[in-house]
C-alpha cells in the first residue's frame, strides 16, 4: 500500500498501526475491532528466524470506521495514541506517554492538535490530518 487513497464520496484511507509489542494481543485485537468496522487489514507475517516480530497493521478502511475502532479501542486501553498523517498513508501507533483516550494528531502541514475526542469529533480530526486542514 503505496498510496493514501482519499475518495470524495468514501473517504477510504490506507493505514498502518504499529506501537505494539513482540506477541502483543492488543495488535490482534485492533485487527479484530477494524475488521468489524469493515477493514480490508491484515497483520503481515514476520520472517521465521525465531526472532519476536513486532507486529504492524496494514489496510484500508473508511475514515468513519478507521475512527470507529480507534476510539473503541482507546476506551478499553491505557496508553493513548499518535495519528499522524504527514505520510501517505496514515500511521497510528500507540503512545504509552499520552493519557487513556488521549490522542495526538499530526496533521499533514506538521501542526499538531491533543485531544481526547468522541467518535464524531474524531472522524472530523481524521478527515483534517488527512485532507491538511486545520480543525
């Protein structure tokens, strides 16, 4: 996954979640909850070598549902979590440093916003970062 891919009508997003550790159930469980939300994703398989891989999310979803299963997941987790969409695709990584529900976005420009929104309000922030305007 190249490329962000941001449809008018759809908003469709190519994603990648990392910030998990080696064998971390979380990983499973944010694949688990954006798969609900409708996620093409996947957990791509590490080398086997015997070493801990540490696993990354990647696919595609709607913002909506993107921000649908990061804020399910935000409630039931401590650490809160970094969006940044400064890439091509956007990168979400969990962040032990920001407060439970706490999320930092880093928008396309570098701006940067702390907030700890509700699924709308998060939706909205996505749909910023991604599109490079300030909410």
């Amino acid at each position: 996954m190249d490329t962000l891919s941001v449809m008018a009508d759809e908003s469709i997003v190519e994603f990648r979640w990392d910030g998990f550790e080696p064998s971390d159930p979380d990983a499973d469980e944010a694949l688990y909850r954006l798969k609900q939300e409708g996620a093409d994703a996947a957990i791509p398989a590490g080398p086997a070598h015997g070493f801990a891989v540490v696993p990354i999310i990647l696919g595609a979803v709607a913002v909506v549902a993107l921000a649908k299963a990061v804020k399910s997941f935000l409630n039931d987790m401590k650490p809160g979590m970094v969006i940044d969409a400064r890439e091509e695709q956007i990168k979400i990584t969990k962040d032990k440093s920001l407060g439970r529900g706490t999320v930092l976005f880093i928008n396309k420009d570098g701006s940067t916003r702390l907030e700890n929104p509700n699924s709308e309000k998060l939706t909205e922030l996505i749909k910023s970062a991604v599109s490079g305007l300030k909410g």
